[in-house]
C-alpha cells in the first residue's frame, strides 16, 4: 500500500515535471532566440536601414502546432519566413488588443522583450484560421493572455546566461493569483545586460517591467489594468558586403564601431522605449456571452542613431571607396596590397576612427553669416564635419477594442468586434554628439551646391541657416497620422464531422502626413498636412474541416481581402514633402490552404498545401547615395506576389521517454508581375525615373530559406532530466534583388551576348547549410519550491559560414557590378544560453 | 495505426511534382541583339576610313583586346585594342583608368562614334567609356608581333602597324639618350628618345611627362622593347605602356661614354656634383631657354645690377685608373662681358673648395666665343688622371660692375 502511494505520488511528479521541463523548454528556447530574426522577420534590407527587430517566433514556439513549434526554434536563426509571408500578416495581440505598428503593420517583439514569463501565456495559430478576436490575416494570429486573474499563482525568480545579444538576464515575476478580496496583481520585471555582445561593438542594456491588476466586480464584471514597457539601449550590427568579412576572417564583422580614445564606441544605438497600457473591461453577459472592451494608449520614444558628415570624407569602413577593392588595378597589386593588408592590421582603418573625426572636428573653424536666419549674426567656431545624430521616431496612439462572442447552440458560436485606433508617430532628428565640434548648420549639403537659390538649401525656412547644437532637433520634421476602424463578424460551427467557420471584415484606413517645417526645396508641400488618403477594405474567410475519422482529419481555408497600403510606402519622400505615391492603392490578397492531419496519441502530423496571391502591393525602399548625396527612394507599385508551397509536421513517440519529431517545408515565392518603379530624391523636384516598367516576373521574393527541414529527438528521464537534439537544414535562398537592375533602362547599350546582362539579371542563390541545436535539462522539488536548469546551445558545430540572406545594393555599376556587390548577413557560430530558476 | 508509407508519402509527392512543374523562366526586359553582320573585324573598320571622317550611325560592333591602358600614365583618355586582323586606338571622352586594363577583352559599340584621322593616325574618336566599351572577359593573353624598325616604316600614308602592339628585339637606345630620362616628369612634357637597331635604323620613343615612369633614367643596355607603334604625321613612333615593356639589360653593340651630365633631370646636384658659394650668393641653375626643352647648367651675376661673386660647381670624383684614353668633353655657350669661365682639376679634393689643391685646365678646352652660340670644348686629354679621385670644378666669377651669362652641358668623360 505504502509502495503503491509512492508510485502514484512518483507518477503524478514525473507528470507534471515533464510538462514543466517541456514548457521550461520553450522558455529557454525562446529567449535564445529573441536576438534572431526569424518567422515574421522583417526583409533584411529593412534590417540595414535599421528598422525595429520584429522578431515574433518567441510567440509561436509553445503552439500546439508541431509544424509551427519546431519552426519557432530551429528555423529562427536564417531569417526563416513561415510561409514566406512579411511580418505584417501576423497578428499579435494582447488580451485581444492588436499591437501591430499601425504604419509598417508589423508586430515589433523589442517593446515587450525581457517579459517572456507574460508572454510564454498566449494563444497562437498560424495560417488562415478562425478567431474570436478579430478578422486576421493569412499569418495567423497570436494573442498573450495578460490577464492577471488568469496568471499561474506563485513566484519565479531566474537568471540566465549567454553569449548573443545580451549576457546576462535576471528575472522576477509574481502573481497573487484572484485572492480573496477578488483583486489579482501580477508584476513581471527583467533586467537584461551585455557590455558587448556576441558580435563586436554591440552592447545591450534592457529592463522591462509588467504589472497587471484585476479587480472582480460580481461574476459577470471584471475590470482590469495593464501597463508594460522595455526601454532598451542596444549597440548595433552592420550588414558588409563579402569582402569586409573576407579580410577581417570573421563573418560578423560589423562596420558601425570605432574606438574613442581607446575606448570601443558603436555610432548606431537604438533607444526604444514605447510603453503601453490598457484598461480591459469583461463583461460576462451570461454563460453563452461574452463582451470584452478595451481602451489602450501607448507613447514614447523610438530613436536610432547614425553618422553623418558635412564636407568630408565618408567615415564607414566598408564604403566602397574605403575597401581595398576599390584600389586594384592588375598592374599596381602593391597598392591593392598594402590596403589589403591596412585593412586587415589597422583597427583604424578596419573600424571607424572616431579619434579621426574629432580631430577634423577640431580644425574647422568656420564662420556662418545670418546665423538663425538672424542678418548680421554671424557665428564663429568649429563646424562640425562629422556628427552623430538620432532618428526620432516617437510615437502616441489611443484607441479602444471590443470584442463579443455568444454562444447559439451546441453547434454555433457567433463573434464579431470592432477596433478603432489614432495614431501618430512624430519623426524628426536631433543632435546627438557634436563630436566635439561648436556647432553644425541645418543646410543640405548637396541642395546648397546644386541651386542657385540660396534658400533651396535650408532644410528649415523659418530659421535659415540654424545653428545646430546638441539636442536641438533638425533635418526634418514631420508627423504620420492613421486612423483606423476595423470591424468583423464570425460564425463558427462544430458538428461531428465537420467543422467550419466563415468570417467577414470592414475597415477603414486614413492615413495623412504633417509637415512641420518648411523645406527650401519644397516650399509648397513641406508644411502642414498632405491629402488625406483614404482606404475603405473588406475581406471574406471560410474554412472547414472534415473528419473522415476522430484520427483523420482534412482541412480547408480560404480567404479574399484587400488592404490598404501601409503609410510607411506611401509617401515619395515623407522627409521632406507630402508628395504621394501615384497609382496608390489597396493590395488584394487571395489564399487558400489544404490541410491533411492525423491525431494518434504517438503519432501527429500535419501535411499542407497552400496558395497565396498578393496583388498591387506597394513596396519602398530608400538608402544613402553618395553620389548624389542624399537619400533615394525607390517606390514600385503594381507589385503582384505568389507564394506556394507545402509543409509537413510529424510528431512520433516512439516510447513514453523518445519523442521524434520532423518539420518540413517547401515553398516558392515570387513576383508574378512586371510593376512599375519611380525613383525620386529626397533633394530635388526631379524625379531619376518616373514609371519605369520592372521585368520582376518569376524573380524569387528571396532573403529567407525556401526549404527547410529539421528532425530532432528528445529523451525525458524518468529522473526528472530531459536532452534532445535537433538537425536543422536549409537550401533555396535567394538574396533580394534590386528592381532597377531588371529594366530595359538598364541593359540599354548591350546585348544578348555581353556577360553584363548576365550579371544584372542574375538572382544569386546562397549556399545550403545545416545546423545542430543541443538542449537539456533537469528540475528539482525542493519541498513546494522548484529548481530549474536549461542549457540551449545552438549550432554546436560552430558553423560560421552560413549566409542566410542577403540583398543586392540599389546602387549598382551596370558595367561592373562586382563595384557594389550583395550585402550578406551570417549566422552566428555556436551560442549558448543557460537558465536556472525557481519557483515558489 | 492504419496509415502506410503511400498514404502519407503520395499527396506529398503529388505535391512536389505539381510543384516543381511551376517554377518558370526569370522575366528579361528586351535584349538587342547583335547579328553576324554586324560585328566587323577592326581591320575592316580601319579600311573604311578613305579620306573622310566617318560617324557610324548604325549599330555595328567591333571585338578586340586591350593592349595598353591608362594605368602608367603613359596614356591619357586613350586605349588601344587589337584583334587578330589589325588593331585601333580608342580616343576617350573620359579617363578610364579604373575601368578597363591591359588584357580585358571589350566590344565596342560603334555607334555615334566617329573613325578619323589625326596627324595620319586612324583612331575612332567621341568614344565613351562607360557606354561604347563593354567589357566581355579579362586576363587575355596579348602576344606582341615581332617586327623590326624597317618594318614599321611608312607605306603609303600609314605604318602599317599602326596602333599594333610591337616587340623589337636587339635594339639599344642612343648614347646621348641614356643619360636622360624618358620625358620630363617636372614641366610634364613629352620627350622623345631615339631606339636604335644593330644596323644603324633608328625609331622615336615617345613618352608623356604625366607618366609614371617620366623621371626614370633611359635603360643603357641593348635587349626587347614592346610598345604600341602610333605615328604623327610623318614620323612613325612607339608608345610605351609601362617600364617592364622595356627589356634592355644585354651589353651594347655601341658603347657609350664612360659619363654624361646633360641636366636633363633639371637638377644641378644630382649624381654628386656640388656648388660653392666662395664670394656673394650667386648660384648654378638649370635652363633650357632657346634649346627647345633640352636643358643644361647656367650661372649670371646680373639680375638688374651686377652682384660680386665667387660661385664653383665641382663634379663628383671619377675613378680613370682603368680607361686607357681618357678624355674630357662639354658644351659652353655664353654672353656679356666680364671674367671667363676657368676649368680646374684635381686628384686631391679635400671636400673645401679653398683648401684643396687645383689644376687649371682652363686653356685646354675650347669655349664658346660669345652670343650664347654653343661650342664644344674639343677632346681635353687626361692621361694624366689615370687614378682614383678626380674631379673638376668650374669657377665663375663676377664683380660689381661685370659677369658673364655662362651655360654649361653635356659634360662628358670619356674612352678615346
């Protein structure tokens, strides 16, 4: 008897342990991964320009899905893409709350990093699903529940150790759970530290804090607080171009840091802190009904610094003329030489040199006439050639989301919500450094030498010739305006052999920019608002699922919807004028996916096919081009894209201590049509090419793996320990193309046989790879308390070579395109992150 | 379980094959093409100049390989290609001195631009680097024809190696030239330097004073040189594309003096020799005027007034223990009233012009009579320096109310 009890007290432990070291997994798991730009990542182009890190994959790791799950953690690391879809098609949301940028769409993990003990508790679904909350997307969906009532009882303090974005990270979260004056309180904080990361010169500095308070009124109200934020300060990694990786022997070379005084310093630093609360409203109606409110607000700050220069040199490292390339020449291979070897030996040469920088600052004592726009002020002191300023990019956003579901019968369940949402986001630049220069004047330096019209210089006609100094804000100034109402309904029907869904969407978008200083190019349309852009959309969704038997299960879904245009594609040139994208519209999407699934308690798998037609997407890209000196903005309108493909997920126990699992997939992903490109300037009127038609059909959308498998094993000890492995591989990734290359415009003056067309039409495709990810674990019950050890280390054979994306440069030489090559990005070698908590 | 390998595996083969039956072609914006026709041979290009300039309005094309580039500097907005029939130079709007390089192998779109002739020489003309030229391939292998300087003469109107890349084998340049440098690099002027083969034939070398190999010393040996053959009017002569073309290292069929100071390098110091200000600061220069950029040593007291001056230049020490008739020869021009100029000569300098003892030679040369007409100063004997340690040393000198203008050149020692 006595042997008997202790059996079924073991049983029960070894139960809930596994659960929990599962669970503690996809913790650990998730963290490792936060660095990693994976499923819904942003285009790696967008990561140059220094967009926010959107990675969400920490959101998918715990789904049910085996398919999914396996993703989230094994595919993170090569900029994978389930499905191949962008960010904006995934939906993530908190208590029902979307928290989607409103102007790129795209859900930004970095303004809840550090919370993974809030937001391990979430529901996530991939692919054209049905949902409670809202209408959705073709990505899926996934909502952290951070209710407090609904929070695990209890305390948990853990400390984790690794070697990527950050080394260090310590956190506490508590819940009272409902206690008995009906009041639940959850508080989450982390800190999380890296005097310098995996890659050289970045840093990390992150906290995070949480609290979510709930009051039960009676059982049918309850109303609830949350408030989260994660001001961030983190040093940056640039992404080269081969050669740079080639001589310094590391493919995480990274271009943005330089010493000062001895001291490593990095010019890009991102400092985000964008804070949201909200107040949630539940309101039970009655057992059948549900009607859930919010009302939400979120501010702060996004600011991301960078170089700039007046008259001098271009400072970067890896700028083409500063790269040893730029220097060879087949009958002088001593010069090319002994740059090579500058390069490759001198820091200062290697890095940036901001010692350098200084000392340009120091001697250029100059005199600015009419200073502040006041006649006769002149201004005597070292302008400043080299500055680090910061792109603001702050932000204010209220709203409200309700949401209702009731219950008809057994078989019926109907929903439906509205959204509605103001947002602005305030973009601007501020000084940040003078790198000990007096002061720097608000001019472009390419406008003053190009216009006669001394004005057609001043970014800021109010005060010509502003005398900048540190904090003061410059360049440009604007403000981007959305509005947005989304509304759905849903029927849901459950049967014993089928189930299906049908849903229907409305939304309306307004999206406008404020100008708030006057141009001296554009004196016109720089100030005040631009037109209003107004989109009305509608989308209609199905699915059904037919159970052949209660192990057999065949799935469809499918959906039609158009949405508008993101603000952020838009606008020519939102730095400087209101002037709008023409032939601006919505972008339709068709999908549809085919699902076949089988549910045995060893076995699961899920194999499916699905079918995505975008059509009139717009797509933007801006970059620095030094010979013109300013920005130049690409816009393409009319962009049709088709993704296609399978994926397979297969889960095996082969004992109750051996689980097999498998993930697969096979896509392709590509422009199916031929759109047209308007290249404008950021400072001058006239456009470098108006309505050019692109020969983009069948080019692959690239920068991520089309084909990706893993295969891993896990063993869960009966002795409270678990260890696993997973084989990951991946092949078929194209770097992303530059549109302009593919235009009769640019194979102008050769033909069918110069090797040049070859070259500008070529899509170049990454080597495969292959990565071994170790796991493990072990707990322990220390009266009620629980101790926990994780140990993850990815790519464990140190694989350093693996490029996982790439892009082709928009400035090209159409002679010599070696002269601006691809920029690539690597995977990181062998990382690790080690985690030991407790519970209590 | 009832599933087997076919029920889960078929759909996903299904899958696969439908599939992979739609990747498609990558879209290509329209290509011109270039039929057969199209393409001529340069030789043929060449032949269609007759007396006029030809603007090419249609879109012919001709092949070739880069034979010489811009890189030495030898070359300014200029290229030469050749193809197995014949071969042309390329006159550039721009420089494209990072762009194509000896060896690419490039089409050159015709069109638009125009086949002319300069001076006699055929070249096409308005051609634009970053559009005319595309490049097909690098590292082609360029052999130079092996010709002699009879060969390169005048045929006709046109050497008929005219833009060709050349090799000349057994050929020295001339004595006077190897003391000179193959242009001017300071003033950047073109010189030219004379090759000249075991026969006696001769043939110009002309380089640029913006090359970079314009202050080198002139190669004394006999050997190879491989250059471009381009003509100027009447006068067939080679372009170097850099100093490795250049291959005279052998012993030479004409020997050259033992020395030569020319001051063709504009320098009064170089290779040893020294000035002394004894009385006033009156210095040596150099100058070419009335000589026709050729330049030689000059010394004048007068600069609007006459100054008293006392100014030496002394040669560097010569070792004639083993020259069995050693003789000394020079040019001396000179104008103005005032004391001549003496010659001395010593085996004992001790580094101080006043305290060494010095032999005057003065009468023993032959000098200029005046008006700046050039006289040689006749073959000084010197059999009685058959040592180490000899050196020679000019005095000029002036006084307050007179000086001459003196003019120096050529200053030879050598084998009778």
């Amino acid at each position: 008897m006595r042997n008997f009890k202790l059996i079924l007290v073991a049983f029960g432990l070894l139960s809930c342990i596994e659960v929990q070291s599962q669970n503690d997994t996809l913790i650990s798991s998730d963290d490792t991964l936060t660095r990693f730009v994976p499923q819904f990542s942003t285009t790696i182009e967008q990561l140059d320009d220094e967009a926010e890190n959107q990675d969400v994959s920490g959101l998918l790791q715990s789904s049910r899905d085996v398919y999914t799950s396996i993703a989230g953690f094994n595919f993170g690391a090569v900029r994978f893409r389930i499905r191949g879809y962008d960010a904006e098609n995934f939906t993530a949301m908190m208590n029902g709350v979307p928290l989607n940028d409103q102007e790129t769409g795209r859900a930004i993990w970095a303004y809840w990093g550090g919370l993974n003990d809030i937001t391990r508790y979430q529901e996530s679904r991939i692919g054209i699903t049905s949902s409670q909350l809202n209408f959705g997307g073709i990505g899926g969906y996934s909502n952290i529940i951070a209710r407090a009532s609904a929070q695990r009882k209890g305390n948990r303090v853990s400390y984790a150790f690794a070697n990527q974005t950050y080394d260090h990270r310590l956190m506490v979260t508590t819940s009272t759970g409902l206690m008995k004056n009906n009041l639940a309180v959850t508080f989450s904080g982390s800190l999380r530290y890296a005097d310098e990361g995996y890659v050289e010169g970045t840093f990390f500095r992150g906290a995070s804090y949480f609290l979510s308070v709930e009051k039960k009124f009676n059982e049918k109200h309850s109303l609830g607080f949350v408030g989260f934020g994660s001001p961030t300060v983190s040093g940056g990694q640039s992404i080269s171009v081969r050669e740079a990786y080639y001589l310094t022997g590391n493919n995480q070379y990274n271009s943005y840091w330089g010493y000062q005084n001895g001291e490593k310093r990095n010019s890009r630093v991102r400092n985000t802190h964008k804070p949201m609360m909200m107040l949630n409203h539940y309101f039970k109606i009655n057992s059948t009904t549900n009607l859930n409110t919010s009302l939400f607000y979120t501010f702060g700050k996004g600011g991301q610094t960078r170089l700039n220069w007046y008259d001098a040199a271009d400072p970067r490292p890896d700028y083409y003329r500063n790269l040893p390339s730029y220097y060879y020449n087949p009958a002088d291979i001593a010069t090319y030489e002994l740059y090579s070897q500058l390069w490759q030996t001198d820091v200062n040469t290697q890095q940036l040199n901001f010692d350098q920088m200084y000392f340009a600052n120091s001697k250029n004592l100059h005199s600015v006439l009419d200073a502040n726009g006041i006649k006769g002020n002149t201004v005597t002191g070292n302008r400043a050639k080299y500055i680090i300023e910061e792109y603001r990019s702050d932000v204010q956003q209220y709203g409200f989301n309700t949401t209702f579901n009731h219950q008809l019968n057994d078989y019926y369940t109907l929903s439906g919500g509205i959204y509605g949402s103001f947002y602005k986001s305030m973009n601007f630049k501020v000084l940040d450094d003078l790198l000990g220069a007096d002061y720097w004047v608000d001019v472009d330096r390419f406008a003053e030498r190009d216009f006669a019209d001394e004005s057609a210089a001043q970014t800021n006609l109010e005060i010509p010739n502003h005398i900048i100094k540190k904090g003061d804000k410059f360049g440009y100034d604007y403000d981007i305006n959305v509005q947005n109402l989304n509304s759905f309904g849903q029927i849901e029907a459950k049967s014993e052999k089928i189930d299906w869904y049908a849903g229907l969407n409305f939304s309306s978008t307004v999206f406008w920019r404020t100008g708030n200083v006057q141009n001296g190019l554009f004196p016109e349309s720089s100030k005040g608002d631009s037109d209003k852009e107004s989109f009305i959309n509608f989308g209609v969704k199905g699915g059904a699922t037919y159970k052949i038997t209660g192990r057999h299960l065949i799935g469809v879904n499918a959906t039609y919807f158009t949405a508008a245009p993101s603000s952020r594609d838009a606008f020519v040139s939102p730095r400087t004028r209101n002037q709008i994208v023409d032939n601006l519209k919505s972008e339709t999407t068709t999908s549809g996916d085919v699902n076949y699934m089988i549910r045995y308690p060893k076995f699961k798998m899920r194999l499916t096919g699905f079918y995505t037609s975008v059509k009139d997407k717009t797509w933007s890209r801006s970059f620095f081009h030094d010979e013109y000196n300013t920005y130049v903005n690409y816009m393409m309108t009319g962009v049709n894209q088709l993704f296609m493909g399978t994926e397979l997920g297969l889960e095996f126990n082969i004992s109750p201590t051996i689980e097999v699992s498998t993930a697969f997939t096979m896509g392709n992903y590509t422009y199916v049509s031929r759109p047209k490109v308007t290249i404008s300037q950021d400072n001058s009127i006239k456009l470098l090419a108006e309505n050019k038609l692109v020969y983009l059909e069948n080019y692959k959308i690239g920068g991520m793996p089309e084909t990706a498998a893993s295969i891993g094993a896990k063993y869960n000890a009966p002795k409270f320990w678990f260890a696993g492995a997973n084989f990951n591989f991946f092949m078929d990734t194209y770097i992303e193309i530059n549109p302009d290359r593919r235009t009769e415009e640019a194979l102008q003056g050769f033909v069918s046989t110069d090797p040049q067309v070859t070259n500008l039409l070529y899509q170049q495709r990454l080597d495969d790879s292959y990565t071994l990810n170790i796991f493990g674990g072990k707990s322990w019950k220390i009266k009620d308390y629980f101790l926990r050890i994780n140990v993850n280390v990815n790519n464990i054979l140190d694989t350093k070579d693996f490029a996982t994306g790439g892009f082709e440069q928009l400035r090209y030489d159409k002679q010599n395109i070696n002269k601006f090559p691809p920029k690539l990005s690597y995977m990181y070698g062998r990382t690790y992150f080690a985690m030991i908590s407790f519970t209590f | 379980m009832k599933m087997t390998k076919n029920n889960i595996f078929l759909p996903f083969a299904v899958g696969l094959l439908i599939f992979s039956g739609c990747l498609k072609e990558y879209d290509s914006p329209p290509v011109a093409e270039l039929p057969q026709g199209n393409i001529v041979t340069i030789d043929s290009l060449r032949k269609i100049y007759t007396a006029f300039d030809t603007t090419f309005t249609s879109d012919l094309s001709i092949f070739g390989t880069v034979t010489a580039d811009e890189v030495s500097g030898n070359l300014y907005k200029t290229l030469y290609i050749q193809d197995a029939t014949n071969a042309i130079q390329l006159s550039m709007t721009a420089s494209a001195d990072r762009l194509f390089f000896e060896g690419d192998e490039v089409r050159v779109a015709l069109k638009g631009l125009t086949l002319s002739r300069q001076n006699n020489m055929i070249k096409l003309t308005n051609v634009n680097p970053e559009k005319n030229i595309i490049k097909q391939r690098v590292g082609e292998k360029i052999t130079p024809k092996v010709v002699t300087i009879q060969n390169l003469n005048i045929n006709g109107i046109y050497s008929p190696y005219q833009g060709q890349l050349v090799q000349l084998n057994h050929v020295e340049f001339i004595c006077n030239d190897i003391w000179s440098t193959y242009a001017d690099p300071i003033a950047q002027y073109d010189q030219n330097r004379t090759l000249s083969d075991t026969l006696g034939n001769t043939i110009i070398v002309r380089s640029s004073g913006y090359s970079s190999f314009a202050g080198t010393t002139v190669a004394g040996g006999k050997g190879s040189v491989t250059a471009i053959v381009s003509q100027y009017n009447n006068t067939v002569q080679l372009t170097l594309r850099k100093l490795d073309d250049v291959q005279l290292n052998g012993s030479r069929k004409v020997i050259c003096p033992i020395y030569m100071k020319n001051f063709e390098d504009q320098s009064i110091t170089s290779g040893g020799w020294t000035t002394k200000n004894i009385v006033g600061n009156i210095n040596w220069s150099i100058a070419n005027i009335g000589s026709n950029n050729t330049y030689y040593a000059m010394i004048s007291n007068y600069s609007g007034s006459n100054t008293a001056c006392e100014t030496w230049l002394v040669s560097p020490a010569f070792d004639l223990t083993n020259v069995a008739n050693p003789i000394l020869y020079f040019q001396s021009a000179y104008k103005y009233s005032g004391d001549p100029l003496k010659l001395y000569v010593t085996t004992n300098y001790t580094g101080d012009v006043t305290t060494t003892t010095w032999t005057d030679i003065t009468s023993s040369a032959i000098w200029s009579a005046g008006s700046f007409v050039w006289s040689n100063s006749g073959n000084i004997n010197l059999s009685a320096y058959k040592q180490a340690g000899v050196r020679f040393a000019f005095k000029y000198t002036g006084t307050n109310s007179n000086g001459s203008t003196w003019e120096i050149d050529d200053f030879t020692i050598n084998d009778l």
